[in-house]
C-alpha cells in the first residue's frame, strides 16, 4: 500500500511540476507514427493530466482516442531527463460538461500566444478536442539508454543554403568613431 502511495505522489508531483509531457497513444494513426512519443503541454486538475489539441493552431494528439490507452513521460523540469513513464487511460470530455469548464478552465490560463484570447473556450468547444490523461496503473521502469529518435518529417523545417552576405554581416568588424 505504502509503495502504491509513493507511487501516485510521485507521478503527481512530477507532473504538476513539468511543463511538458511525452505521451505515446496507442491508437496511433499512422503506422510510421506508432510508437513515436509527442511533445504536448498540459496541465494536472483532479487527478489527471488535461492537453487540448487537434484543432487549429493546436498541438495534434495522435493516437489519443477516447477509451484508448496512453503512456506518458514525465521529465524534470530543471535537468530535462525522464523521471517517471506511467500508464494512463484517454477519457474525451464532452464539449461545455461541468468536468469540460472546469478542465478548460485549468487550460486557459496555460496557454500561451492564444491568437483569440478570451474567445478560446469557445473555439475549443467547437473545433478542439480536451483529453484526460487517467493514471491506470503503476509508473513503468525506465529504460536505460537515451531513446533518442530522429525528429518527424515536417514541412516546417527546410534547409537552403545561408545567404551569401551573412557572414560579412556576422563577422564584420566595427570601425571606432
């Protein structure tokens, strides 16, 4: 019982105390993205973790369907390595429920460079999806190792060449006055 205890208190705080949580879906849509964990900000109300996404200018919840599974790891806020991986079931909140607000609620206040500000809940409801992440059992070892994978494909990312002048620019040297 005592372990079970430290346990909740240990995936509870580490969590409450991360500003990012790795999170890996079970019902991942493709199958080059299975397995692969993603990024996602989240904040920790009543018990569980609450994420938003799938919307536009979200973050995309892959592989986060309702009833489905997770695993989610949690990193250390000031050295940045995983301190815990625990299981959690995936619970969809209906749109404007008492549990929606209330896990909204928690959101709003986390999200950063909101483009509607106050009209967010709103478009939330209509466009968005709200997740709870449950804790379903007891945290998972950790591997050994770094776990380290090549980022996805994106079309944000591109590589050209640097413009030709700007090394003059970097690397010129000031004239005194």
């Amino acid at each position: 019982m005592t372990s079970e205890l430290l346990d909740q208190a240990l995936v509870e705080e580490a969590t409450k105390k991360s500003g990012l949580i790795w999170v890996a879906g079970s019902g991942a849509p493709a199958p080059s993205a299975e397995g692969v964990d993603r990024p996602l900000w989240h904040v920790w109300h009543e018990g569980a973790v609450c994420v938003v996404g799938d919307g536009p200018g979200e973050q995309p919840l892959p592989g986060l369907t309702d009833g489905g599974s997770a695993v989610v790891t949690v990193r250390s806020k000031d050295k940045g390595g995983r301190l815990v991986a625990w299981p959690a079931k995936v619970v969809e909140l209906a749109p404007r429920s008492a549990q929606w607000e209330a896990a909204v609620a928690e959101l709003k206040g986390k999200r950063l460079n909101a483009p509607d500000g106050e009209a967010m809940p709103e478009r939330w409801a209509s466009e968005c999806r709200v997740l709870r992440l449950e804790p379903s059992g007891n945290p998972a070892e950790l591997p050994d190792g770094s776990l380290a994978a090549p980022p996805l494909p994106t079309p944000a990312t591109t590589r050209q060449p640097i413009p030709a002048a700007l090394p003059r620019l970097l690397f010129r040297k000031k004239h005194k006055k």
